[in-house]
C-alpha cells in the first residue's frame, strides 16, 4: 500500500517553516534512505509517523496531517 500526506498548514506557514526546515528535511531524508518516501506499507502508520514526527507539526505550523490511501 502506499499513502500520500497532507497537510493543512496555518496562515503564516511560509514564514514560520524556516526555523524547523532543516529538522524536517533531515526527517524526509530517513524516510527516503529506508525506501518509504511514498510511505509504503501495510497501513498508514508510517505515514502517521512521520507526521507526528515532523517538526511542521511538532511546532504547530501544521493544523492536521491527514494519511490517505492510494
């Protein structure tokens, strides 16, 4: 199964993401060395997990990350 991400993000998003965008790209950076870019598994948990773990969310520029199924 693979899932997409999105993410609602809050008005000022394109001026905050700068302070966590390092963070969130070294996370993007594991998910591509271990082959889940897609988010590739037997249910969106790994999708969930890197939303959790992103550093947009974490610091609240993200509203709602939402896993979808494709």
């Amino acid at each position: 199964m693979h899932c997409l991400l999105f993410y609602d993000v809050v008005a000022d998003f394109a001026d905050r993401r700068k302070a966590p965008r390092a963070d969130h790209l070294a996370l993007a950076h594991q998910v591509v060395d271990r082959g889940e870019l897609l988010f590739r598994g037997d249910s969106p948990a790994i999708a969930e997990a890197f939303a959790n773990a992103d550093p947009h969310v974490t610091n609240g520029l993200v509203t709602r990350p939402l896993p979808v199924r494709r």
